[in-house]
C-alpha cells in the first residue's frame, strides 16, 4: 500500500487485546517517523463483548478527528466474529480484509460477501495457543497485517513488540511473542 | 532534549502534571473522571513527583481542598470532566474570587441527561462566566503544551486566576497521537518556582479569606475580578510569546488557518478544528476560498482580536458543541458572543451557527465542507436564512 494514509479498523471481543494491537502499531509506526492516531471504539469495553479499535496511520500530520468510516484495512482478531458483526462494513472496495481463522481465503470471501480487495486469512489462534498457550491473537495478527500490507517490515515490528513487552511480562513471553508474530507472517494465505 | 511519544490526551496531560510537579494535587477517580488522574496516582506512588495527592470523596471536596492548598501558598492541580465539574460548581467560582491560581485540566463531555459520557462543550459552557481563564486545544499535543502555559498564565502576577484547559472528550484524551515531550527540566524551568504573593501560612501578615462582604464590599471585590480578568490578556500573550520562543511553537489567542484571503470562515474550537483544516484544504484545492479562525482562549474573550481577524469576510460560521438553551434563537454560546462582538467593534457581515456533535455524535468532513458550501451561499446573497442550524441531527 503506498497511500498518503492509511485507515484501519480493529475488530475483536473485550480482553483480547483489540485496543493494544492498535496503539502496538501507532508506536511502531512512530518508530519509523510516521504520523499516527489509535483510537478504541468510544463505549463501554466488557470481557468478551465484540470491541472496535481503529488506527490511522500517515507520512504527513493527522488533522482529522472524524472517526473511521471506510477503512482500508480491517482486521478480525476472533474468528467468531464473522457472521455476528458486519466486518466488511465501509471496507473499501479496493481494501484488504486479515482474518483469524482456519477458513480458507475463498471461504472467507463466500462468508463476508467481500468480492473485491484482497482477502488473508492465517490461524492466529492455532498459532498463539501453540507457542504461548493462549488464544491472544493481537500479535499474530500485526504480523499478518506487516506481511498483507507490506507497511512495515517485520525487523521494526519486532523491535516495537520487545520494547512494548519488555516491562510488563517475563522474557520467555515476549519470545513466545514474537515467534507468533514470525509465524503469522509466513503462514498467512492469500486468495 | 524533547522526545516524541505516543501518548493520548489523558497521558499527555498527566505527563506535563509530572513534569511540572505541583504540591498538591486533589481530584476524585470516578466517571467521569480520565485516566489523568489515574496515571498522576502512579506518579505519586513510584515517586516520580513529590506531590500530595489527595484523593477526596467527591468533585466538590476536590475543588474544596484545591481552593485550601492554594490559599496556603502552594501550586495546585486537578482534574475534571462533565459531570464532576458540575457537582464542584459551587467551589469553581469561589476559586476564581479568591484569585486561586489552580490549574484544571477539563476533558470535555456532555452534561447529563440523559446520561452520556462522550464529548460536548456543555460542561465548561457552563463555567464560562465564573472567572476561569479558559483554554481549548485541538489535539494531544496542544493539551499538553497548554497545561505546561496554564501554570505560569494563572500564578503570573498581574493575573492570579486560575486556568482550565480543555480537551475533547474521547477524541483527543483517549486517543493516542505523537506527542513532542520536552525534557523534564527544560519544562520545570519553564515553569519556575512558584511564590505566592499571599498566604494564609504567613502568620506574620495575616490575612482573611471567606470573609463576609455585604453590600458594603461585595461589589468592589467584583468589580476587582473583572479588572483581573480584563488585564489577562497581556500576560497570557507574554506567557505564550515565551512558550513559543522556548519550544518553537506558534500559539496565540486563537489559530487562524488559510484565512487572510478567504471569502468565509468557520470558527470552531477544539479537536474539529483539526478536521476542519482538512475540509479546508481540500477545497481549496477546488479553487474555493474558504479558511478556519480556531479560538484558543476562549476567557477572557478576545473580542476585538477576533472582530479583526474577520473583518474581511463575506460570512461567517460558527460551530458551537452545546447550545445555550433560551438564548437568542437557541443558539451556542460561542456564535452569541462572537456575533455581540462583531456587532460592537463594527463588523457587519451574514454570521450562522451551526450546532454539532453533541453527546459525542460524530462530525464528519462531508458535514462540515456542507456548511462551507451554506456560507458561500450566503456570501453570495448576502442573506442568513437560518440563524440555527443543527448538522446531523434527526428531526
């Protein structure tokens, strides 16, 4: 993608990790001097509950405030979520739509109604209980979103997941982190 | 050195409230209080600051011990939104008439009812006349560069009022943006030390504050806040001078975007400005000559400064974020005074209020490039058809 700025829309349940995903690469994005807002959907986040994070990011200053309404990319952190919430909502025609499932991406398209764009769909979840034996999908799922987009390279998402981690959980899992990241990247699927 | 950070307006302003380091901060941590509060409270137990943090049992005891601290000399903070700025009311004006300089970090939201905690200009509306010095900022970075100003502005001799700084609720404070973060002593030098002229602790030259005053003195003690409030303005632009030089920044009482050859403008506060410069820009470049007057301090009002920013405008729209009910027409609180103000320093052009985003409702550039549209119509015919318009809203 090689536009002047990007929107992207976050979906998830509450207490996955949907609003850390978005300011995980707000600051990543500062990392490479670029402009950015995170936002979380402005309501109520209960444990569970379907939750919206949004993410703009941009070479240039960001004036605007509106919220997001035709995103470029969104990204689906549960893959419960599709056919309960509208996720292709406003996607733009030409968008890029990263799922979290075991579905292919063929299927995922059959599901959405989501024809046009681009369609990447990797097993977050498989990934993540793997490696760290919990479904927490948020960095898999940048790694897929460095890897659909081809925004950021994977060297600088890495380094931002480390500094990010480093303070707040032990060694072993900012690894186990970043091995989901690594592996999302190469095992996502595009169709 | 100054860093940039990825910071929301909540932390934006908590991290200027560390920086600076006031004695004493007091404020209650309940909705709809911020996250300000919540990550000053971490400032206090890490000892990162040496503030007393007084965590009292509501907003009216928070403004309470603020108006106490002050008086006994010390600098003093705090923050607030919505609801628990209307439940300190009593206490607010009461600072503002014993020339309590505090500083107040607001974030913007709407009044209940019905209950709602998304973003409006309704509760510091409410606050306009009390005496505060009032600041509004666009985004994360202006929240932070002004809280930084608000210190020296309200303790600045000639003023000693204190200053709220607004925020919009949600867009800015929980948003995260890049902040350029100055180095914490460059910030502590900026703001200095403070040495209140008075104290209720100086037991060698005792003073009263609460006294009574009837009709004997009431009046003068009045009529000497408005003095106060009448002479602000100078300091505030000596203080913001010195900002600018010191962290390369270009503040002044309001912003004015691409305005010098517009034919109309919108006059707009906060996080909207910023999405209006981008409906600005936009049609621009369809040739179309329009601009922004973004107001920063809003008290005490600059009326001739803004009369003439616009004076060479064809129209002029003002986008208000609450509505004074029963005013004239129903209308915002800032078209009234603007329009009063353009009126009286002999500004004579078609001026319209437009009501927006009330209880959070998002305004979107097509809506504001629709009220561009509206006053190059009115520019053209010289004639306002509706004084009142509400953007966006189901009637």
């Amino acid at each position: 993608m090689s536009k002047e700025m990007i929107e992207i829309r976050w979906h998830g349940r509450g207490g996955q990790g949907v609003v850390t995903a978005g300011k995980l690469l707000a600051e990543t994005a500062m990392g490479t001097g670029q402009y950015f807002q995170a936002f979380p959907d402005f309501g109520p986040e209960r444990m569970g509950a379907p939750v919206r994070s949004f993410t703009r990011l941009s070479s240039k200053p960001i004036y605007i405030h509106s919220q997001i309404e035709n995103p470029d990319v969104v990204l689906v952190l549960d893959p419960t979520l599709l056919g309960t919430v509208p996720v292709t909502e406003g996607l733009k025609e030409d968008g890029i739509l990263i799922v979290n499932t075991s579905m292919s991406p063929e299927e995922v398209r059959r599901m959405t109604g989501f024809r046009t764009g681009k369609v990447f769909t990797v097993d977050a979840s498989h990934i993540a209980i793997e490696e760290m034996g919990r479904e927490i999908t948020n960095t898999p799922m940048l790694g897929a979103f460095a890897r659909a987009t081809g925004l950021f390279d994977l060297d600088a998402l890495e380094h931002q997941v480390r500094e990010w981690f480093r303070e707040k959980v032990s060694p072993s899992v900012v690894e186990a982190n970043i091995r989901v990241l690594r592996r999302a990247a190469q095992e996502i699927q595009e169709g | 050195m100054s860093k940039y950070e990825a910071l929301t307006g909540d932390q934006a302003v908590a991290t200027a409230m560390r920086q600076i380091n006031p004695d004493v901060v007091a404020a209650y941590p309940i909705t709809p209080q911020t996250e300000t509060v919540e990550f000053f409270a971490e400032y206090v137990a890490n000892g990162e600051v040496t503030t007393e943090f007084i965590c009292v049992e509501s907003e009216h005891s928070a403004m309470s011990a603020c108006v106490g601290a002050s008086l006994a000399g010390a600098r003093v903070m705090t923050a607030t939104s919505s609801q628990g700025l209307a439940l300190m009311w009593e206490i607010v004006y009461i600072a503002a008439s014993y020339r309590c300089p505090i500083v107040m970090s607001l974030v913007n939201r709407a009044l209940s009812g019905p209950i709602n905690i998304h973003c409006d200009h309704s509760d510091v509306m409410g606050m306009r006349d009390s005496g505060w010095i009032i600041l509004f900022s666009e985004n994360c970075q202006e929240a932070y560069d002004n809280i930084i100003q608000a210190v020296r502005i309200a303790e600045h001799p000639d003023v000693l009022l204190p200053v709220v700084v607004c925020q919009d609720g949600f867009i800015t404070s929980h948003a995260m943006e890049r902040v350029e973060v100055y180095d914490d002593a460059e910030v502590q030098a900026f703001v200095g030390t403070y040495r209140p002229k008075w104290s209720i602790l100086d037991v060698d030259n005792p003073k009263t504050y609460g006294a009574l005053h009837f009709y004997d003195y009431y009046y003068e003690s009045k009529r000497q806040q408005a003095e106060a409030m009448a002479h602000a303005q100078r300091p505030i632009l000596e203080v913001t001078n010195e900002f600018n030089r010191q962290f390369n920044r270009h503040y002044g009482l309001f912003e004015a975007y691409r305005l010098d050859d517009a034919d109309v403008a919108i006059v707009v506060a906060n996080s909207t400005a910023g999405t209006t410069k981008v409906v600005v820009d936009s049609l621009r470049a369809q040739g179309l000559k329009v601009g922004l007057l973004k107001p920063r301090v809003f008290r005490p009002f600059p009326a001739k400064e803004l009369a003439n920013a616009l004076c060479h405008l064809k129209a002029v729209g003002v986008m208000d974020r609450s509505i004074a009910f029963g005013s004239m027409n129903n209308a915002g609180p800032l078209f009234l005074e603007l329009t009063a103000a353009l009126a009286i320093h002999g500004v004579h052009i078609p001026i319209a209020d437009y009501i927006f985003g009330l209880g959070g409702r998002d305004i979107k550039p097509g809506e504001i490039e629709s009220v561009y549209r509206d006053l190059l119509r009115i520019a053209e015919t010289g004639k306002v058809e509706r004084l009142v318009t509400y953007l966006s809203v189901r009637e």
